[in-house]
C-alpha cells in the first residue's frame, strides 16, 4: 500500500540549477547595471548643466555703431574660443535707452555713457573713455581790434554754441 507521499527529492531553492534562481539573478543584474545607468546618467546631466556657457544680453545703440560692432565681435570671440560666457546683444534707440534697459532688468549689462545717470542696479565692469570735447572759435571779425579769445567754458556765457551729437546727453555733457 502506497500512502500518495512522493518520496522523490523537493527542489533547493538555493540551487542554481533550480529554475526559478536564475530569473531572479537575472532581474538582479538588471537592476544594478540599470541603477549604474542612471548614476552615470545624473553625473553627465550634472557635469553639462555645471559647464553650460553663461548667455549675457548687453544693451548697446544705436545700430550701426561702433558699440555695435565691438559688441558683436567680442560676441563671435567668445563662441568661437568656446567661452565660459555668451553676449547676445540687444540692439536700442543709443545710450540712454540702453541705460534704462538696464534699470528695467531687460538686460544683464549695458554700454552707456559715464555721463548718463547710471541705474541703481549697474555693476561697473570696465569704465571707457572715449568722448572728446573740441571748441572751435572762429578768428575775430576784420577791422575789429582784440577778437574773442576764449580760453575756459565759463567765458561761453553768452556765447552761441553749437553742439553735434545724437542724444540730449551731449548737451547736458555741456
């Protein structure tokens, strides 16, 4: 008489020619390589994100100038060595409107003129001069004795005086 016991060895489940040890040492392996694909994943996002250039918008006008110019060559400088910062430049009316793109915070830097009112939020990087004053004084008129000679500003009371420029800035320069 047989009890229905099978006598027959039970499977280890410590074996590994057990069937159900190697579906879990294969989804093992599968989590620590897809674990070190997302370190390595992470530390390359890190490592761009802290590389990255740094974009700077610079106020600077009116078109065409030589502000301009310089502007976007140092900005074809900086990409071309590969720079740790970026100038994009934006284009205004002159210095004034560059000024106030500064103080509206539309712009990280700007290129204004030292004798503008300089925004409460400029930071002095490099301070330019460049602006030059020249009087001209005609010769005094024939027949007349003594012509004007004028030597300081202050003996321009009076006097008419004309000024070239673009902006009311040289007048108040004035």
């Amino acid at each position: 008489m047989t009890s229905g016991l099978d006598l027959t060895e039970a499977p280890n489940p410590g074996d590994p020619k057990t069937p159900s040890a190697q579906p879990a040492r294969r989804s093992i392996v599968f989590v620590i390589v897809a674990g070190l694909l997302a370190i390595i994943g992470a530390m390359a996002a890190g490592y761009y994100f802290a590389m990255r250039p740094v974009t700077m918008r610079i106020a600077v006008g009116p078109a065409n100038s030589d502000d301009l110019r310089v502007v976007q060559a140092l900005s074809q400088a900086f990409a071309q060595t590969h720079s740790q910062i970026r100038l994009r430049p934006a284009p205004t009316e002159g210095a004034a409107a560059s000024a106030q793109m500064l103080a509206d915070g539309k712009a990280d830097l700007a290129i204004i003129r030292g004798d503008l009112n300089v925004p409460k939020n400029a930071q002095a990087v490099a301070t330019l001069r460049k602006n030059i004053v020249v009087l001209w004084v005609p010769p005094g008129v024939k027949g007349k004795k003594g012509g004007s000679k004028i030597s300081k500003i202050a003996q321009l009371t009076g006097k008419r005086v004309g000024v070239i420029g673009r902006t009311p800035a040289n007048v108040d320069l004035l």
